[in-house]
C-alpha cells in the first residue's frame, strides 16, 4: 500500500512547453493510450510565459520509457522534454495537511517543530500545516501524521531541476 | 478574388491558395458554409463527395500519387467525425494531409451546440498535429504552419478546426487584415525536423553492411516519402543486395530487378520472408518493423544485425534493437551511404556468392503460385490480377481496398515504378480504393488509374463513383467479387476450423453492374476465365467514365504464403502446391 516516492520505480521526466489549451491533454494522451498512469504532475510557466515546464512522474522503465519519451518529443507543442537522473537532480513537494488535533495537541506541535512545518490555519479541533520537502520526506512526516487522523491532504506533485554540482 | 480578403472565410481560401493546393475534396454544411462562399471565386477546384470518409481518402490518394499535400474540408460535427477513419489511415501510413473542419461558433463551443463536437479532442491521437483557431488574424500563418507540419519530416495528417464566427463576414468577429502566409515567422518553438542523418553513424553503417555477408535491404514506405528510389538503386546495385520492399513500398525498387525479393511479411513470398529471416544484416530503410513484417517478435532475423534509418526518431529502436540508429531523411542518409561505399572500393564488399545463389535457388523453387480454376470452377483471383498486370502498362496507378484482393494485387502485380501502388497499410481501411483513386486520378489525370477492390469494401464506399461521374475524374475498377468478406473468411477457415461466422455477405445481391450503372459508370460482370482479358482491354478504351468489372471469383481460394498469426517467420506457409518441398529441405540454411 505504502509505496514510498522514493521507489527507484519512479523516473522524473521534464518537459518545457508551449503555454497554449491543450497541450496538457496532449502530454497526458500518449500516456493513457497505453494504460500508464502518471504518478505525480506539476504544471506551470516558466519566467518565459510562453512556455511551460511539467514535472511528472510515472512508473514506467526500460524501452517503454524511452519510447514515450521520444513520442512526447515528436508532440508539436513540446519544445524539450528529459529524463532526470536523481543522483544529479534535486526534487521539492509541497503538502497542506489538515490534521485532528485532539487531546494530542502538544505531540502533535512537537512534530510539527521537528519537521519546522508551517501552521496555516487552525480550528478548534484541527491544524492545516504546510511543508515543502523532498517528496520521500513528505511521505514520511504524512505518516507520522497519520495516527493524529487526517482529516484532508493536497500535494502539489514533486518539481525539480537538475542540480549545480553535475 | 483580386482584392485582399478582409475577413477569415476569405483569408482561409486566399491561404490554401497560396499554399499552392489546387485541388480539394469536400462537402460543405453549416459551420462551415462562409468558407463555401469564397471557394467560389477561388482558383482551386472543389470536388463535392458523397461521404466525408470519400473526401479525406481521396485527399490520401492525391498525396499518395503526387507527393502533395491531399487537402480535404468538412463541416462539423458528425462530418467532423466521418474524416476520423481517414485521418487515422493518414496517420498510420504517414500521409501528409491537411483537413480544414468547420465549428460551431466560439462561444457556443462547450455548450452542447447543433453539430459541436469536440473535434481537436477526438482527433489528437489520428493527427500529425491539429489546431483550434480562435483569431481570424492566426488563419494565414496557421494554414501555413498545418502544411508545413504536414508535408516536412515524418509527414502526416494534420486538422485546422475553425469556429464558424471567425470566418463569416457578417459577424464583426471575422474581420481581419490580410497577409501572405509565408510572410510572418511560423510559431512552431517545439518542431526541428532532422534530416541530415549524423556522418559518424553513416560511416559505421557503411562498415558493417561491408562486413556483411548476408545483408538484405529491408525498404518501407519512408523511403517514396523521401523521393529515394532513385538512390536506392544506385545503393543496392553498388552493394549488389537483396531487397525486400513492403506492403507500403512496392515500387520503390523495381520488381523486375534481379535483386529485388518482393514484399516480405504475413502474405510476403517464401524469398522475401526467408531472406530477412536468414540474414547477418537488415538495412532498415523508412521500414518500421511493423508486427504484419515481423511475425512473432522474439523469433523474428534472429542472427541479424540491424541498421536502422528513419527521419522519425521514435520509430529507432521501437520494436528492435538497433546495432546503428540513423535519424534522418532516407534520401540524405541513403547518398551518404553510397559515397562511403564508393570510397571504401569494391574490395571492402564481404564476399555474398554464396548467399546470392541461396536466395536464386529459393526463388526458384518457390515462386508464387497458385492452382489454375477447372472447367466451370469460378475465376481465380490471382489469374484475374495477373491478366489486369498484363493488360496495363507499368507506370498505371493502382489502388487497393483491404482484404484478399489486397494481398493478390502486391503479389501478383509487377510494381517497376514508385508511387505506382496506393494502398492502406497501417489501418488496413476498407472502403479506401474506390476514393483513393478518384483523388489520384484528379491529381494525375493524364495516368490510368484502377481500383482493385473486394465485394465488401465495395459496399463502403462504392457511392463515390457518383463522385467520379459527376466531377468527371472517370476510374477504373476491379471488382473481385467472392460473396464473402475474403480475408476474414481465410482466418476462420484455418484457424477456427472451418466454422464461418457471419463473413457470407450474399450470392446475389447487390447486382453490381446495375448498381455501376445507376452510378454513370460502365458496370461489366465476368465469370469465366476467356472473358477476363477482353473485358479489361474493353474497359481500358473507356475514358470518358467510370467502368466497374466485377469478376465472380472463387470463395475457396485463399492468399498464400502466409505466416500465421503468432507464429515466427521461419514457420511461414506457402501454396500447398509447394508444401512438400518446404518439408524435404527442412531446416535449410
Ligand atoms: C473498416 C474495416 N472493417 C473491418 C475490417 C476487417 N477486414 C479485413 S479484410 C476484411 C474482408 C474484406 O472483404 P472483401 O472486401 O470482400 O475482400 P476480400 O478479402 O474478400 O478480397 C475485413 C472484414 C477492416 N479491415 N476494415
Ligand atoms: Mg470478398
């Protein structure tokens, strides 16, 4: 059940497109049309409002991997697109995260110090945080969340870029 | 027109017009009714079909024979959906075409409107690519950028949908300032088509087809895409290679030429299929490795080594692993390949004696064959297609439907020059001859052009001979009529023994010659084997109409060789007639 974000099933593909309606339909089409899922996906401009750039995430290896990266670059819309090499990239989630506070309110801040989250919103019985890490982290601190009750739970879909030692 | 266009319905027709299209195939209704209007005055001829389909398989057809882009327009909606199927044929067979639909206005699209559908949406996976234009100002450079998308790199299909607002003079929303399409930078950032193949893998590849001792061309469509045959000839005679030509390249290498082997695969010949399988080294050249060619994949030229060559940078390495990979344009690569040759000298060349007179002696013992029709048996389809090759010069343009029919005609054909063979191979779409020919007669009108066509594709798209008639664009057709939907037939008759399951379409109707004769054609029917020649010389006088012969063929006869569905290459079946021989030579190698 709990597949970590950090199984090295996961390959991180990047693509910079064109800014217009539909690109994403398209993008996500060469996809479906095998049956592949996209694990995680996060879409915005780039400092050139022409162009996009989406992260995502699937769990496809191996010559399929390659050939959906091809079609994808073969797409008209897609100006460039890469596979990321973890060991030279680095990747950032962020993740909102209602929790039941409960009779549990000082365990509760005692995490949220240790991880140095941020307490968005507060209720009377819940707490929305918000914490930006390596998508791994997340899924750690969702767990040690976990037993406090989660009431609702957003995460953005990891982004990344190639890191400066290469 | 001779004033500038001022509003989009205008500036659409003005923009095909300097795209140079001089023929386009269509039918107009709602949506895209203000662009009918200008086509009026415009120089480009219109030829009005009777079904959408027709249009975008004869905007194929047009493409096929001139190497053109086929241009094909539509209203929306359901004629939207009636170009999928072409579109999809375009795409597979990598066709260049551009399809001009209308659309329900801007602001009523999404809301469920008379005749909207959502037509870049449907038609995102059967296209090269596809626009929705929503300023009349974008209409010149995007009509340039749908042809130059369509007709550079690998070519294919792509669709302009327009909104109904934007080209209709009497809304304000239309209006807008003209200019020449070419005369504004195309906004394609993501599209580089390269064609220039790399030089360092070019020299590889020299090197290992010198080494090799049995190589094989292997020769796909992407090669008449490159306007290669005449480099390929100078290739494979400096070589002195086999080659095979497939389904989609028949013609790019003349049959007639002592090396060349035919069409490998499924329904290949015996030399064909056996030569790829026997081979050190397959030079892929604009092939894809389509399963149709390859059998089961893991048994497929098991000791080959592969070089190969296509513009298409996702087609290397798609279904096998490639020794040298060489993106690029066939035509470019191809001269590459034939400089360094002729550098290395004839020396380098590994000695291929031995496997030349092993493919000759296949050649020999296993030409293609078939057992002649008895007194009172029906026709032959195979005699059939023989006395139409015999009855028609080598350059005549023929087209086919998908079936039994299709198999015989790249058989039994003799295919000396390219663009020459028009057929759907991807797709494998019924009902594409009849409209494919009528597009490449209109574009080659001085050429004789048949239709080979199987009784069920018939009756899919036979209402365009109406077409035919009325533009007078007169095609010639061959109808093999075995009352059953043949191919389909086959499989249940030896793979589910025997147990025919809805592929009897009828013994008696429709009764063609009346139906091509309702339609202004000549229908002729011919039942016995001395009425097939004169019936063809007869039709090939007729110019000024359309002339259908049906020939009343033999159900039982089937297409030979064939590989089985799942089975390797080396397990291909051939004519039964030969059958033994395959088994007294056994594993021959
Ligand atoms: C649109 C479409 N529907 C179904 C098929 C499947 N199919 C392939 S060949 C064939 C039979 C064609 O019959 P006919 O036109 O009589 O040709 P024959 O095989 O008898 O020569 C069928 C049904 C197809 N290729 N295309
Ligand atoms: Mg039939």
């Amino acid at each position: 059940m709990n597949v970590s974000s950090a199984s090295p099933r996961w390959h991180t593909l990047v693509a910079t497109v064109e800014n217009k309606p539909g690109v994403l339909a398209r993008v996500a089409g060469l996809f479906s049309r095998r049956g592949f899922n996209i694990h995680s996906l996060a879409v915005a401009p780039t400092d050139d409002e022409r162009f996009s750039r989406i992260t995502f995430t699937v769990d496809i290896e191996g010559t399929p991997l390659d050939q959906v990266v091809k079609q994808l670059d073969k797409l008209i819309n897609v100006v460039d697109i890469s596979e990321l090499n973890p060991a030279h990239s680095v990747e950032r989630e962020l993740m909102l995260i209602t929790v039941e506070v409960g009779e549990y309110r000082k365990e509760l801040m005692e995490i949220v110090d240790d991880y140095r989250a941020y307490v968005l919103s507060e209720g009377d019985d819940r707490l929305m945080l918000s914490w930006s890490a390596r998508p791994a982290r997340l899924d750690e601190l969702e767990e040690r969340l976990r037993p406090f009750g989660i009431v609702e739970l957003q995460r953005t879909g990891r982004v990344a870029l190639p890191s400066l030692d290469n | 027109m001779s004033t500038n266009p001022t509003n989009g319905g205008e500036a659409l027709v003005r923009a095909l017009e300097c795209e140079g299209v001089e023929v386009m195939f269509g039918l107009p209704g709602g949506a895209i009714l203000p662009v009918y209007d200008p086509i009026i005055d415009s120089s480009i001829r219109h030829v009005l079909v009777r079904h959408e389909q027709g249009a975008g398989h004869m905007a194929e057809g047009y493409a096929h024979a001139t190497g053109k882009p086929g241009v094909c327009m539509v209203t929306s909606g359901p004629a939207a959906t009636n170009v999928v199927t072409p579109l999809a044929d375009a795409m597979l067979d990598s066709v260049p075409m551009v399809c001009i639909t209308g659309q329900v206005p801007l602001a009523a699209i999404g809301t469920d409107a008379f005749q909207e559908c959502d037509t870049t949406g449907i038609t995102m996976a059967v296209t090269k690519h596809n626009f929705l234009v929503t300023d009349p100002q974008d209409i010149p450079r995007i009509i340039h950028e749908a042809f130059h998308i369509a007709t550079t790199g690998r070519p294919g299909p792509v669709l302009v949908d327009i909104p109904k607002d934007i080209v209709d003079p009497v809304n304000p929303r239309s209006a807008m300032t003209w200019y020449e399409p070419d005369s504004v930078p195309m906004e394609l950032p993501g599209y580089h088509p390269q064609t220039d193949g790399d030089p360092a893998l070019i020299q590889e590849a020299a090197e290992l087809i010198a080494h090799a001792e049995r190589p094989v061309l292997y020769v796909g469509g992407g090669i008449l895409k490159a306007r290669a045959a005449e480099p390929l000839l100078e290739l494979a005679e400096l070589l002195q290679i086999p080659v095979v030509t497939t389904l989609m390249a028949r013609g790019a290498f003349p049959d007639s030429h002592e090396l060349c082997l035919g069409m490998p695969g499924m329904h290949g010949n015996y030399t064909a299929v056996t030569a790829m399988q026997r081979a050190d080294l397959l030079v892929s050249l604009g092939a894809r490795f389509d399963d149709r060619v390859t059998g089961r994949l893991d048994g497929f030229a098991p000791d080959a080594k592969i070089i190969h060559v296509d513009i298409d940078p996702a087609e290397l390495g798609k279904v096998r692993q490639y020794n040298v990979g060489i993106q690029g344009d066939c035509k470019v690569v191809i001269e590459g390949l034939v400089d360094i040759t002729k550098k290395l000298g004839s020396g380098a060349q590994a000695d291929r004696s031995a496997w030349r007179s092993t493919v000759s002696g296949w050649q020999e013992k296993f030409p293609l064959t078939y057992e002649q029709s008895l007194p009172g048996d029906k026709l032959k389809p195979q005699f059939v297609m023989e006395q139409l090759r015999d009855g028609n010069p080598a350059d005549t343009i023929l087209c086919s439907g998908v079936g039994q029919h299709q198999m015989h005609a790249s058989q039994f054909w003799r295919f000396d020059h390219p663009y020459t063979w028009i057929n759907s191979g991807g797709l494998g779409t019924m009902g594409f001859s009849i409209p494919a020919a009528i597009g490449a007669k209109a574009g080659m009108p001085d050429r004789r052009v048949w239709a080979v066509d199987g009784d069920g594709n018939f009756q899919m798209t036979a209402q365009e001979l109406v077409t035919a008639t009325v533009e007078d664009i007169p095609i010639k057709v061959a109808l093999f009529n075995n009352s059953y939907l043949g191919m389909v037939r086959q499989w249940q008759e030896m793979f589910y023994d025997e147990r025919f399951s809805e592929v009897h379409l009828s013994d008696h109707v429709p009764d063609y010659v009346k139906w091509a004769e309702s339609m202004g054609a000549v229908g002729i029917r011919v039942e016995s084997p001395e009425e097939v020649a004169p019936a063809i010389a007869k039709a090939n006088e007729i110019n000024d109409r359309s002339v259908v012969i049906e020939f009343v063929t033999d159900a039982r006869e089937n297409v030979f060789p064939m590989v089985p569905a799942g089975a390797t290459n080396s397990d291909v079946v051939v004519d039964p007639s030969q059958q033994h021989l395959l088994d007294d030579t056994g594993g021959e190698s």
